[in-house]
C-alpha cells in the first residue's frame, strides 16, 4: 500500500519527523500526521537567545514559541525534541544577513534560514533518527514522479512560499513533504480549533524572527556599530545632493528618509558600498529590464528554461514573463515586462506553468540589476 505521504508503508510503520515552530501551521501538520496514525516526532529549533533580544510578539523559533510547541506536543501525545542551533543561526543566517546590508544589498534571511539549519541541518538530524519524512507546515505544493519531488506553488496563493524554498535540494524535496499546499489558511486554523490546539488563534508571525519590531538596522548597530558611516548622496547624474548617516538605512526603491527636497519625488537608485555612497532619482530611474543571479539552484531539467518562463523577484510580487539563460551557477535574466525597484541581494525565482500548476524550476540570488534609464547601476 501508499499512505498518505506517498511511501510504501502503513502510516502506523512510517516514522515522520514534524519541524514545529510554535505556530499554527506547523502544530496542525503534526496535529494531521499523529490523526492519520503516523509514528510522529516533533522537533522544535532554538535558533537564538531571546533573553538578550527585545524582541516581543509574533516571532517563531523563540522561548514562547517553543513553549507552544511543547503543549502541542503533550496534546497530541507525541515525542518532542528541540535542537539547540543558536551558534549556527547566528554564524549562517544573522551574520549573512548583516553581511549583505553591508554591502549595499537587501538580503531574504529566511531563505538562509530554510537553506541551513531547517532543511539542512534538520534534514540530516531526521535522516539520523531513521525518519521516512520531513514534514513541514509551509504553503507549498510537492508533486511526485517516479519518486522523484517537483515543488509547484500552493493552492492558496495569497500564502504560497515556494519563494523562500527556492534553494531546497532535490534529495531535500524528495524527502520533505508539505500537507498544508491545498488548503487555506482558514481551515487550517479550523483544523486547529477541532484537534483543541493551544495555537489555533495565535498570530501569523509577521516581522524576521531575529529583527524586533522590523527594526533591521538596530540589529546591525548591535553586531556592526560601525556600519554606520556618513557618506554622499548623489543624483543619477553625479551630483552631489547631500549626506546619509549610513547605507544600511536604505534600501533600493525607497523613498522616505531621503530628507532632500526636489520638485519630484526622489527614490533610492542604488546602493554603492564601494564608496559608501547612495544614488537617488526620480521613480523613472527604478525600472529593471535585467539582472545577473549567482548561486542558482535547479530543480528541473535546463530544458525546461528555453522557452518564456515567468519569475518573482520579491516575495509578495506578481509573477512576470522573462527569459532565462542558465550559465553554470549564474543566469541572466531578461525581464518582459516593466518591474520597478528590484535589489541585490534579493531572490529570483523561477517557475514555468503546465497542467498541474505553475512549477518552481529553481532560482538564484540577484547579485546585479541593469536598468533601463541609469546604466550604472
């Protein structure tokens, strides 16, 4: 027989892994896998020292949270273990991400994050428990073929993170298995209320786990005070306009706290850590006609990136037509349509539609953006 998740077993004689973060997502994929009569294991991850952080709210990953995971756990009747990874998350993920804004970029950490210590490093830890499965609480969609995994975006677009997992290996893939892809976020919290889980009305965590209050530059005064340097800003055109107290403040596409009158409104063009320096123009100079990914991650054949593809360059973006030339461990993108504002540092992701759904082929980081009316930047 096939269970549930697609392995040859009875549920009762697959052992899964659950990662639990103390939300509702991840306790009611525990809360289906332990209903359906598998031998679940929640692991819970410890990625950093909250005591020394004011962070408060709806962070995952932190004591709260894994209070939360814990009660999960008891009324579920299920083992629970937490992996203390404080060391490598603060080497991995918040050193990288201070790494990057230093130098003029504007970083994902929770990519980072899903490439390293969850998938990663909690991959290896299952595979030593002789778990059958990873199972996550992400909205994304995993098909199989021959037992081999295709991610494809979630039912439920609004919350479809297929952007974050862009960088899952295929041996990641086909061990990992995603039970919330079809369903909305409302009936998994209706899941929640009928399993009585603690979490069912807890808060969607909303800021980085790491960044209290959305506040990143406070993070980066505390680990890299001196990041903060005055510097220039120019116009497009070279001129010098004014002083910024430091290029960690900005962001490409930004428009407030340039503190520099102009008869238009003035936007963040590019970042030059370089020379410490900022330049800004009017919303005209924001328009991206190609960029330059490094580190690119492929799950699908390079045939499959021949033909018009369609990608997404932020997280909450829309999908736009492009064209992708995949050379080695770097592609150059060229965009079909007008996107405005896309920085280095962020993610291209790649997808291609067919008859299941729109399928993610892979991705890269954006190390360079060629614009359409400031060539430098």
């Amino acid at each position: 027989m096939i269970n549930s998740i697609g392995i040859k077993k009875s549920p009762k004689d697959t052992k899964v892994v659950v990662a639990m973060s103390g939300g509702v997502d991840s306790s009611v994929v525990a809360g289906l896998m332990k209903e359906q009569g598998y031998n679940v294991t929640g692991i819970t991850l410890k990625l950093y020292d909250d005591s020394k952080t004011s962070i408060s709210g709806r962070q995952c990953c932190a004591g709260r949270d894994i209070i939360d995971a814990k009660r999960v756990s008891e009324t579920l009747n299920i083992d629970h273990k937490i992996l203390y990874y404080q060391k490598k998350f603060k080497t991995e993920v918040i050193d990288s991400f201070i790494n990057s804004y230093v130098a003029g970029e504007t970083p994902i950490p929770c990519v980072q994050c899903n490439q390293t210590v969850k998938f990663r490093d909690l991959f290896k830890f299952s595979k030593e428990l002789r778990a059958d499965a990873l199972i996550t609480g992400h909205y994304v969609l995993r098909h199989e073929n021959n037992g081999t995994g295709a991610m494809y975006r979630a039912e439920d677009k609004e919350r479809d993170q297929s952007y974050f997992l862009f960088n899952t290996t295929q041996s990641q893939l086909d061990y990992l298995r995603f039970p919330l892809g079809l369903i909305n976020k409302s009936e998994t919290r209706n899941i929640a209320n009928k399993l009585n889980l603690n979490v069912a009305t807890k808060p969607d965590s909303q800021d980085i786990c790491f960044v209290p209050n959305g506040n990143y530059a406070s993070v980066i005064e505390k680990y890299r005070p001196q990041s903060f340097k005055k510097g220039n800003i120019f116009s497009v055109k070279g001129e010098k306009l004014g002083t910024h107290d430091g290029i960690i403040n900005y962001t490409i596409g930004q428009r407030k706290g340039i503190k520099i009158s102009n008869p238009d409104p003035l936007y963040v063009v590019d970042i030059r850590a370089r020379d410490n320096s900022i330049v800004v123009g009017t919303q005209d100079f924001l328009n991206i006609k190609k960029l330059f990914l490094r580190d690119i991650n492929l799950l699908a054949d390079t045939n499959n990136f021949k033909k018009n593809v369609l990608i997404k360059v932020r997280s909450t973006g829309k999908l736009l037509n492009a064209k992708v030339l995949i050379k080695n461990k770097s592609a150059e993108v060229d965009i079909l349509q007008d996107e405005k504002g896309i920085s280095p540092g962020q993610a291209c992701v790649i997808y291609s539609k067919d008859s299941i759904g729109e399928r993610v082929l892979g991705g890269g980081w954006i190390e360079k953006t060629e614009n359409k009316n400031y060539p430098h930047n």
